[in-house]
C-alpha cells in the first residue's frame, strides 16, 4: 500500500483515539476493582466480556482511513484482513513459531523450576482446538491487529527502518496495555515490575510481527493469525495468564535469539529478502 507524507505526520492522532478509546473503559474498571464506586450497571458492563476497550486500535484504524480515504479506504483495509495470497509455506512460521518461542520459554522455566507444571489445557485437545478460534475472535488479535499492523506499521515503516518501525510500535503495543495490568484477571501482568519486562517481550515480538507481515505482501490476515498463535501458544502452557519475572526472562531470551537470526539473514532494513 502507498503511503503518504500526511498520513505519517497524522500518526500520532491513530495512537491517540486508540489510547483514549481503551483507556476511557479500562480506567473506569481499574478504578471499580479498587474500591472506587460506581453506577452498579456500568460496574458490571465494565467487567464483562462486552467491555470493548480491547477494539481501541481497530477503532481507530476504521475511523482514521474513513475520514482521510473514505468508503473504498475501508473496504480496502477490511480486504487486508482476510487477504491469503501470500505463500503457505509462511503458516509454518504463524502458526508454529510461536508455539516453539512462547510456549518453549514457559517449558524452560517449568524445567527451571520457576513455575509449576499446569496441563489443565494440553489434557482436552479438543477445547484447545476450539480455544484457538475463540482466541481469535475474542481475546485481542482481531481487535488490534488492523490497528497495530494494518495502520500503523505501514506509515511507520514509510518514515523508519522495518526494525525502528517494530520497536517503535512495539512500544505503543506495550504502553496501552498499562491500565489493564490494574484490572484483576485483565492481563498477564498484575503489578508494574513484570509489566516492565513485557515491554521487552512485546518490542521483540513486534519485529517478529513486522517479518510476517513484510513477507506475507502486508497481509493484516496473516498478522491476526500470528497474533492468535502468540496467545494460544502461551494460554497452552501456561493456562492461569500469570507471568512472573523468571518466565518473562525465559522469553526474552528466547525472542532475542529469534531476532538475531532473522535480522541476519533479512536485514534489517526491511526483515523481507525481496527487499533486502
């Protein structure tokens, strides 16, 4: 996709609605759980399963391109998310790259000893099998992905390197996570410390994204699909989405070395040896 001069300079404004789109509901829920009292129906709207917080940066994807390009820009972004033209032989690296990134440093850190043995999931295939989808559908990679690669990647990289761009946007990935780390049950992160060494697992995983979505023609589909991996892969391990200081560490370790390897062989200009 082309991108212009303008549509750079208004980057700050996509990040903008869809911090304060999340934000104006994760706040709110952040602020009940800690005792602060609110209207009782918009107490429970907030902490159920309709709170829409989590399409802040779908939101503001749709939003932006039909103010700046209209209907035919919205069809165009929609196509990008249901776009498989790119080679099968890159669902190896979606569906199974994560498995072996996220859930091996979990395992490593079962082996380590820093955490306890949880086979609740692994036990019933087939509600893993289903789980994938509802992980899809629900639990973040449709809701941001059309944001956080199908917008802004593309200006970004339009401006930075394909490395500089993922760090970039791996740190906006990161931060609007924060209000949710105060929301029990919301996140993976329940107190600042480990919140912080997420940044580092988020901002490395944000170039693995950007290598997917680089060698996949900038397929939004593709980086759902990754996104989805990601978090399946972790909920197998790992099924109480508690992280702790030891296990993030792991998967420090273990995307750092993953993005060596691709920054080697792909350079670091595009991740993409088309480009290279």
């Amino acid at each position: 996709m082309t991108i212009k001069t303008d549509d750079f300079k208004g980057l700050w404004l996509y990040f903008l609605v869809a911090y304060a789109f999340s934000w104006a509901f994760w706040i709110p829920s952040a602020l009940a759980a800690h005792g602060t009292n609110l209207p009782a129906g918009l107490a429970d709207f907030l902490a159920s399963p309709l709170n829409p917080a989590a399409f802040g940066p779908l939101f503001s994807a749709f939003l932006l391109t039909l103010l700046r390009e209209g209907g035919k820009g919205v069809l165009q972004l929609l196509k990008r998310g249901v776009d498989f033209r790119f080679e099968k032989t890159w669902l190896f690296a979606i569906l199974l790259l994560p498995l072996v990134l996220f859930g091996g440093s979990v395992l490593a850190s079962v082996l380590a000893g820093v955490r306890a043995v949880e086979l609740s999931v692994v036990s019933n295939p087939s509600f893993a099998l289903i789980a994938f989808f509802v992980i899809l559908f629900t639990a973040g990679p449709l809701q941001e992905e059309f944001g956080w690669r199908g917008y802004a990647l593309p200006r970004l990289q339009s401006r930075y390197n394909a490395l500089t761009s993922s760090v970039i946007l791996g740190f906006f990935w990161w931060l609007w996570h924060l209000p949710a780390v105060f929301i029990p049950g919301r996140f993976m992160a329940d107190n600042l410390v480990v919140f912080l060494s997420l940044g580092v697992v988020i901002s490395l995983t944000s170039v693995l994204f950007t290598w997917i979505y680089n060698n996949t023609n900038g397929s939004v589909l593709a980086a759902i699909l990754t996104h989805t991996s990601m978090n399946w892969s972790m909920w197998l391990a790992m099924p109480s989405m508690k992280m702790d200081l030891p296990t993030s560490g792991f998967m420090i370790a273990f995307l750092a070395i993953a993005v060596l390897i691709i920054v080697r062989i792909w350079g670091a200009a595009h991740l993409s040896p088309e480009q290279k």
